[in-house]
C-alpha cells in the first residue's frame, strides 16, 4: 500500500507538470543529445535525485514531456475552435498559435537533432495527435458552412485544412516572432474564409 495520501496528488501532479514544462524548454534550446538530467534539474528547480524520482531516463521524460505538451495543445485547440464568440478566421488562427505558433523562436542552435529524436521516441504519438488536431479543424470548418462554400470547386475540408497546416507549417520557419505567425496566419485565415463571409453578405 502507497504512503502517499489522496491529498498528496495534487502537489505531486503540479511537481511533475512543472518538471515536463521545465524539460521541454531545455529540450527545445539545447536538443535531445545536448541535454542533460543535470539541466533539467536546475531549470525546474528541483535536484537531481528529486527529478529521478520521477523520470528514471532522460528518454521517459522527453515522452512524458512531449506527450503533456500535445494533450495541453490539444486542450486549448478545442477551446479556441470552440468559441462561438469569435469569428471562424479568429478562431482558426487561435488553434494553429496554440497548435504550431508557440514554437515559433522556441529553438535553439542545438536543437537539429530533436526531430530524429522524436521520430524515435514518440513518433506515433506525435501522428495520433496530429491526427486529432486536423480533424478538430475539419469539424470546425464544417459546422461554420465553409466547407459546402467550397464543395462547388471540387474542395473538401481535409485539403482546407491541410492547406493552413501547409501555411501555419511555413510560417513557423520564416517569421521571426510569434506575433509575426500569428498575423500571416491571420491572413492564411481571412483569405479562406472569404467564401463565407462573401456568402453571409449575398
């Protein structure tokens, strides 16, 4: 039977949020090679014992970290999507910022190894996520009407949708700030969505 007491989870789940936060980011500076459980430790603020208490190797924590980021990604893309308040184009933009947007100027110079590194260690958990992000997209595209916008032109929503992944994608190597992504895929969104408002206006 554990020690550990109900009342002892919620302590001990923030501990291990903040330790795969922690990891991500020295992940992103310095690439998986590159980083050490020594580091990790010393960014999360925490001993290196206290680290291994958690993670046994420096591969369990890079899935445990990459894994916590794509549901908490995923989280927020289903509440962005969901927001009736805004308009379609706001809300798509808010989905691919919390999808692809936060990387943008995330990496380091040592970073080159982390998509071999990934492809490795999580890539099919990488494809089932991604998966499930597009097709968060493709509801969304559908329930807003602009998909049967398109449907005249022999379109369908996946291929909308891979086309901002496609935009979201470019955009995450060329503009130099986040603030920069999030207007050219302002304007990626505003450009599809002219179908729909061109519709509401008729």
């Amino acid at each position: 039977m554990s020690g550990e007491s109900a009342t002892d989870r919620p302590a001990e789940d923030a501990r291990r949020r903040r330790l795969m936060d922690a990891a991500l980011t020295v992940f992103l500076r310095f690439g998986f090679r590159k980083t050490s459980m020594d580091e990790v430790a010393r960014a999360a603020g925490v001993s290196r014992q206290g680290l291994y208490l958690h993670f046994a190797t420096k591969e369990e924590l890079f899935r445990a970290s990459v894994e916590h980021f794509l549901d908490g990604a995923l989280g927020a893309v289903t509440a962005a999507l969901g927001d009736a308040e805004l308009p379609l184009e706001m809300r798509l933009v808010g989905a691919f910022d919390a999808w692809v947007g936060r990387f943008v100027g995330a990496f380091g110079p040592g970073a080159a190894d982390l998509s071999t590194a990934s492809d490795e260690l999580v890539g099919p958990m990488i494809a089932q996520r991604e998966g499930q992000f597009i097709e968060a997209v493709i509801k969304a595209l559908r329930a807003s009407g602009l998909v049967a916008a398109y449907r005249p032109l022999g379109i369908t929503g996946r291929q909308l949708a891979a086309t901002l992944y496609a935009a979201a994608r470019g955009l995450k190597h060329s503009a130099g700030t986040r603030e920069a992504f999030v207007e050219g895929m302002t304007i990626a969104a505003r450009v599809m969505c002219c179908p729909r408002r061109e519709a509401r206006d008729e």
